[in-house]
C-alpha cells in the first residue's frame, strides 16, 4: 500500500514540473541556448530569461493627400497636392507637389523668363551685393559713383563683360564689377538673326552706387 502511495506521489510531481516547463517554454521565457538540457530535479528559475523586450517601433504611415486643381492667371490648370491637416506638400519633399498639367492631364511646360525680367532681377540683386561689399573697402572713397556696363549677350545666351567705365574714375570698383557680372550673370536666351540664327547682342547698363 506504501509502495502504491509512494509511485502516485512521485508521477504528481513530474507532471506538475513537466507541465511548469511546457508553460515556461510556450511562454517565450526560457533563455536561448542550444546546447542546453534541462535535467530531472534541475532548477528552472537559472533557466528563466529575465531581461525585458522591447517592443518594434511603431510604423508611422505618412499623412494622407488630396490634389486640388485651380486656374492661373493664364487659364491654365494648376493642381496642388494638399495633406489632410490642409497643409500644402513642400516641393522636393517625399511627396512633392504636383506638377502644373491642362485639362487633357499632359504637364504644362514652364514658361522661361523673358530677358529683361530676368536681367532686372539680377542687377537689382548685383547692387545690393557690390553696394554692401565695398561699403567696407579701403580702395573706395565716400561718395556717389556711376557705373556704367557695356556688355552682349553670346549666341550660347552666355553674358560677356567688354567694359565697365565708373564715373568718378576708379579702377578697383571697375575690375569688381567686371569679374562679379562675367562670374555670376544668368545664361539669357539667345536673339535671333534676320536669317533666324542666334546672334550677338551688345548691351548697355548703368547703376549706382553710394558711400
């Protein structure tokens, strides 16, 4: 009867232990070892991986957008790509916005600058730079000074410098100006010939500067 008593006792407790290692295995909370054996009698709590896991990153799904459609002042169709907040896509971003098309859905070409817009927009933005810089100079006295610029536009649209006079006279502004403008002046479009080939346009500009 002890003998019975005894076997009953012990087969409990191996499936109480082989159940506690099936929940801790399924559980995920087992260390990693491949080599590892787990023995009769063997302490299951050295076996327990405690470190904590962190959790993946949520993945973040970029807003949503809508295109809007409106009219130029030319007629043309311009179509805007529009987050949901209402915010407008930054052009050059992930998702930049969508380019000008008419209403047969082909892309509208950009119109080029004419060259007199184009030009105006540079000297304007050359003055202020030539003005602030040689405000400091030692080789430019105080005063007024005219400048003015004889230059031509190439067959290739490219700006060439052929003289600069300063009134009154200084060499220092004169190289200045020169150097800046063949360095920095925007490619034009070429002029047309009578025979409709590019041809060399010669140009006059002045501005002035103060000290």
């Amino acid at each position: 009867m002890k003998s019975l008593l005894v076997l009953a006792l012990l087969a409990t407790t191996m499936s109480v232990k082989a159940q506690s290692l099936k929940e801790t295995l399924f559980a995920g909370k087992l260390k990693s070892d491949t080599g590892s054996v787990v023995r009769k009698g063997e302490d299951l709590s050295t076996k327990i991986d405690t470190t904590t896991r962190k959790k993946p990153a949520p993945v973040v799904e970029p807003p949503a957008q809508v295109v809007t459609a409106s009219l130029d002042a030319s007629g043309n169709i311009v179509t805007t790509a529009i987050q949901q907040d209402g915010t407008p896509v930054a052009a050059g971003s992930s998702g930049s916005a969508t380019p000008a098309v008419d209403s047969a859905g082909n892309p509208v070409p950009v119109k080029p600058k004419d060259n007199n817009e184009l030009w105006k927009n540079y000297i304007d933005e050359f003055t202020t730079t030539l003005r602030t810089d040689l405000a400091g100079s030692k080789k430019v006295k105080d005063g007024t000074y005219s400048i003015l610029i004889d230059y031509e536009i190439g067959v290739d649209g490219q700006i060439g410098v052929n003289n600069v006079n300063v009134a009154p006279e200084n060499s220092f502004i004169a190289q200045q100006v020169k150097e800046r403008i063949t360095l920095t002046a925007p490619r034009m479009q070429p002029l047309l010939g009578t025979n409709g080939k590019p041809r060399k346009a010669a140009k006059k500009q002045t501005i002035t500067i103060s000290k």
